[in-house]
C-alpha cells in the first residue's frame, strides 16, 4: 500500500468533500505522472484566449456538463471554436457508455460533438489491457455500465444479489463505472480479494465527479478504499496516466487531418490531478475551469498552492 494512502482516514461515500477528495488524490500521488508546474495566466473566458490554440481537449463532468445537465453556455462556445478553426475533443474519465453512446448524450443536448470526437478511459482500458494473449475471467464491477467491453466477459449487472458465482470466476476485476456502487457492493468485492487476491483494473481514476448539489464516489473513490484493505495489484487507466493522452492525440490527429503540435493543443478541465497534471505531463497547454466543477464553491488558488499542481491558465467561465 502507498504510506500516504495508510495512514488517511477515508470520508463516507456519501460525505465526499472538496477537501477530502484533494487528500485522497494527493495520497494517490505516487502512482501519477510527474510535470512542471505551468505559468498560471488569468483569464475571465475560455473564449478570450481561444485564439491561443489550434485545438481544445474538454473534459466531460465539469466543463460541458454538471451531473445530468449541460453547463450554461456551451453552445455558444462550441460555436465560437467553430468560427476560430479550433478543433474540439473531449477526453473524458467516464467509462460507463461506450463512445457512441456519450456522443449521443452530447446530440441530445444539441452540442456538436461527433463520436469520433470522443475518447474515453473505457477506450484506453481495451487497448492497454486487452491485450492478445488472454489474462483468464474478467469480471466488470460496474453494475449500470453499458455491455463489457468483449463478450465473453462477465458483468456484475447479470447476477442476483448474493450470487458468489461472480466473485468466485473472476481472475481480475474491472471498475468501468461507480454508478449505483453501494458499501455493500464494496465489502463484498473486499471479502472475495481477501479470500483470493487478484488484480483490480481502474477505468476510471477519478475519485468524485461534480454533481448539481454533491460530490459523487467514482472508482477512484473506490480502489483507494481497497487497497487500504486488500493486497493486490491495482492498475490504472484514463487521466492522469498518459495513455489516455496518447489516445486523444491519435484521434486528434485524425479528426484535424495532420498532427497539431502539443503546444498548440490545450486540455480544459476542472481537476488539478487528473486534467491538469496528465495534460502538463503531455506536453500540452493545461487549462482549469474553475466555475463549474470541483472548484465551482471556490478554493481554486488554494489547492494550487497544497498541492503545487499548477496550470498554465485559471479560467472562470466558458
């Protein structure tokens, strides 16, 4: 276990707060890329500066959408990249729907955001672990994700409660989504790697994602619960971890029709570790959102200056 992470005490899942999801990133900070702290412009607007960049990397939760609903405003922004030639992606940590299914999301709600505009830490959990070559039974924790990511394997959504059946098959276990995860589901998932350690694989490293009026336990919420108590091998996808990165820029690539140098790239997003760290670590321009998100009821500057994560721009509003 990571001595930072030892010696924390863990909140409720249901009691998450700012300042005790920033502890828990902070004890996962060992297992995260190392960057230089960025120059820390001000800016009032994203749109202000859109003339900086040649392409904006968005994240989901925080800055086109809070829970359920899109932040006020993306509209008009994604139609201002538009006349500025800016080429959007999103990069998102959420690996409960497949790409298709997020795009769709995104249609409902009239943005124009295309599939292939969509990369998520459910793509870089299916390239980076399934790999040719086989790892045994892979059971997926989530319960609301959509299919498994290859048919074969096996999905908590499709046992009873109380069936050990899953707990007993599974080589490995995979946290696509923490939609629906309950104590319950958590002690359960305990008491089988405690009975038989087997590697844990976290899709999505996010511990809290921004809700209207909460902060909601994601899987990285989740893992750093386990491994307080399990010993086992806990691998990680998505931000901050340059895979995920590496994945954008691939389609990036793509979608622009030629490579866009790092520097003209900015990813805008509202978590110092995962956005804003993972984006420095990439060679991009980093950009944290501060109205929307983790930092919508401010303390922006002071997690700054805890944790010494430090974009190359702080912006208010889209």
């Amino acid at each position: 276990m990571l001595p930072s992470l030892a010696s924390l005490t863990l909140p409720a899942s249901n009691a998450i707060s700012l300042d005790a999801a920033l502890a828990i990133y902070e004890a996962l900070r060992p297992i995260m890329p190392k960057a230089a702290p960025g120059a820390r412009r001000m800016a009032d607007r994203l749109s202000d500066i859109l003339p900086q960049f040649d392409a904006l990397i968005l994240d989901g939760f925080g800055v086109i959408n809070v829970g359920a609903d899109p932040v006020d405003g993306i509209h008009e922004f994604l139609d201002l990249a538009a006349s500025h030639n800016v080429t959007i992606m999103v990069l998102t940590n959420g690996a409960t729907l497949e790409t298709e299914m997020t795009a769709q999301k995104y249609a409902n709600w009239n943005l124009p955001i295309r599939p292939h505009h969509v990369v998520s830490s459910r793509n870089a959990f299916i390239r980076d672990f399934l790999e040719p070559g086989g790892f045994g039974q892979v059971g997926i924790l989530s319960k609301q994700a959509s299919a498994p990511p290859l048919a074969g394997m096996l999905s908590l959504a499709d046992y009873d409660v109380g069936d050990d059946d899953f707990w007993v098959q599974a080589d490995h276990f995979a946290f696509l989504s923490a939609m629906d995860w309950q104590e319950d589901d958590q002690a359960r998932l305990e008491a089988a790697l405690q009975k038989r350690p087997r590697p844990v694989h976290i899709a999505n490293p996010d511990v809290t994602s921004p809700q209207s009026t909460f902060y909601a336990p994601e899987p990285g919420y989740w893992a750093a619960r386990l491994m307080q108590t399990c010993d086992v091998p806990v691998h990680w996808y998505g931000k901050p971890h340059q895979p995920a990165y590496n994945l954008a820029f691939d389609a990036l690539r793509i979608v622009a029709g030629g490579d866009i140098p790092r520097h003209k790239v900015g990813m805008v997003g509202d978590s110092l570790h995962t956005d804003i760290l993972g984006a420095s670590a990439a060679g991009m321009q980093s950009i944290l959102l501060t109205s929307y998100g983790l930092f919508r009821e401010g303390g922006a500057l002071q997690a700054i200056e805890r944790t010494g994560i430090c974009p190359d721009w702080i912006v208010d509003k889209l």
